[in-house]
C-alpha cells in the first residue's frame, strides 16, 4: 500500500528528480512503520545570501495511529541533503 504522501515545493520551480527523491524516502519509511496514515513535505528556498548563498528548509510531518505526529526541520544549502537529513530524522524517531 502506498501511502499519501503531499508535497509542497515554496519559492523554488517543480523539480520531477526532488519529487521522485522525496517519493522514494517516503516509501523506506513505510517499510519500517507500514501504517503510517499521510506524510507532508515542504521544501522552501530561503532567501539568497550574497556570501552565503541560498539555504533550503525541508519540514516532513508524519501521521502514525497511536503516535503523535513525527515532525522534523532540516536546513541545508544543497536541497538533496536536507531531504535525506529530514528523513533520517523521522526514522530515527521510528526507532
């Protein structure tokens, strides 16, 4: 079964390789906990620095029965490694 999963990309284009990388984080998490009721992701661009450059911030928010639900924020300037950071963090919270 797959999972509803939402995903909402801010002050940044549609990306089809984000959203599949977001998809595919999705579906290992639901091998680990397989009924988790929705997952909501939202990537935004913050604003661009002159000397730092732009920082990405990824907010997942997970619904699991019998849990409260599993929320994380990550920020990072390369947008994949703030999707993965966000992910492990709601895996860990799984364990």
């Amino acid at each position: 079964m797959e999972i509803p999963l939402q995903i909402t990309l801010r002050e940044m284009k549609r990306s089809d390789a984000l959203s599949e990388r977001i998809r595919t984080d999705a579906g290992r998490l639901e091998r680990l906990h397989p009924e988790i009721m929705s997952c909501r992701v939202v990537v935004e661009e913050g604003a661009r620095h002159r000397r730092q450059g732009r920082e990405f911030a990824v907010h997942v928010e997970v619904r699991v029965p019998g849990r409260d639900n599993l929320v994380t924020l990550q920020r990072n300037g390369d947008v994949y490694v703030a999707v993965r950071d966000a992910f492990d963090s709601v895996r860990r919270q799984f364990e």
